[in-house]
C-alpha cells in the first residue's frame, strides 16, 4: 500500500502518532529560518554531505530519500507551535517550500512528507498563504 499523500495536517493528536515509517523531526517552536530547519533535519538522521543549506536545498534533501533509512517512507516535521519567531516573509517561503517539496513527492510512490501541525494552527497558516 502506498503512503498516504505528502500533505499539511492540522490535528493535535496527529503531533504524537506520526506513522510507521517516516522520519520523525521536531521541529523547534522558535526556528527562525532555513538555518534552523536544517538543524531539526539533522538531529533526526545526518543529512547527506551534498545538502545545501538553503531554501533550495531544503526542497531538495525533502524530497530526496537517499539520506534516510531504507525502510523509511518519508518525512514528518512536528511542529508542536505555529512557527511565530519567523518574519511574514521567511514563515510564508518555509510553507511555500514545504508546498514545492510536496508536489515534488505527490507524483511518486516512494517517498512522503508530512508537515504537522497543531489544530489552532489551521487558522495562521490560512493567513500566511492567503485564499
């Protein structure tokens, strides 16, 4: 069975029960930017010694599984608080380059990406994408 599609989940319980199979990544709720996303990816799992460090990369090592155990069926990014350290304009890429790095993945069988989120968060993350 394939995993379910790469995708924004907004569900508190979602935070504690990430799947079989994917990478599980805390993300701080202070992260600031690229830098520190980075930093959540590689306390989880060593990234790989091609990893950028910026926004391009970051949709590139999401959406690449050779870094990850053989096993593993994607990425979830927990992130336990809405991401308010970060500006407007850096928490509006970071979500639009989550949104790349999954439509990337949506197309494939092999690999997913999941970005959790607390339920409240819905409503924020609606503001930063806008309609």
């Amino acid at each position: 069975m394939p995993a379910p599609a790469s995708r924004f989940v907004f569900d508190d319980d979602a935070l504690d029960d990430v799947p079989t199979g994917y990478l599980r990544v805390e993300v701080p709720a202070d992260i600031a930017g690229c830098p520190d996303v980075f930093a959540a990816l590689d306390a989880a799992r060593p990234l790989p010694d091609y990893a950028g460090t910026n926004w391009d990369a970051l949709i590139d090592v999401l959406s690449d599984a050779s870094w990850l155990a053989p096993d593993a069926i994607g990425v979830a990014l927990v992130h336990r608080s809405w991401p308010e350290a970060m500006t407007a304009a850096v928490l509006h890429t970071y979500l639009v380059v989550l949104g790349h790095a999954m439509d990337r993945l949506n197309g494939r069988a092999t690999m997913r990406l999941l970005a959790l989120f607390p339920t409240a968060a819905e409503s924020a993350h609606r503001e930063a994408t806008g309609p």
